[in-house]
C-alpha cells in the first residue's frame, strides 16, 4: 500500500513520488518538472529527490532546466531551508 492509502495496492516507488507530490499539493505541470529531475538523477528511486537537496541543485545546474532554475530554489527553500 501507498504511503498515504491514495493509491491502493502497488509496488514500486512511482507510487510513493505521486503520494508525496499529493501530500505537498504539487499541481499536474510541477509534479511533471519533478518527475522529469527525478527520472535524470534518481531512476532508481524518485522520492530521493524529496530527501535530498542534492538532486535538485543538480536540476539548477543542468541546461536542460535552465527555465525552471527559480522553480527548484523555491522547492529547495520550502523543502530543505524551513
């Protein structure tokens, strides 16, 4: 079962991303610029990207999320800097 019981029954940690981008209230069109950091630098394991500030200063620092820079230091300071 899901963290929250949202999702029922699953394996695998998709699941678990979509749980906690719910519990944020992380609208469709950020879950998906998250979803895009957390596929590039944690495939394995994408609620990493909600543990780790790391993952998401790698975002800010690679071109291919150069438009969305003010985004994830928005994340990083209500994530990690609170």
């Amino acid at each position: 079962m899901s963290l929250f019981g949202f999702l029922g029954q699953s394996s695998g940690h998709m699941p678990l991303f979509n749980d906690v981008c719910m519990y944020h209230k992380i609208d469709k069109k950020s879950r998906l610029l998250l979803n895009n950091i957390a596929q590039k630098f944690s495939p394995d394991n994408p609620v990493k990207i909600f543990l780790d500030r790391n993952y998401l200063q790698k975002a800010i620092a690679d071109p291919d999320f150069a438009n969305f820079v003010d985004q994830i230091n928005e994340y990083i300071t209500n994530w990690f800097d609170k």
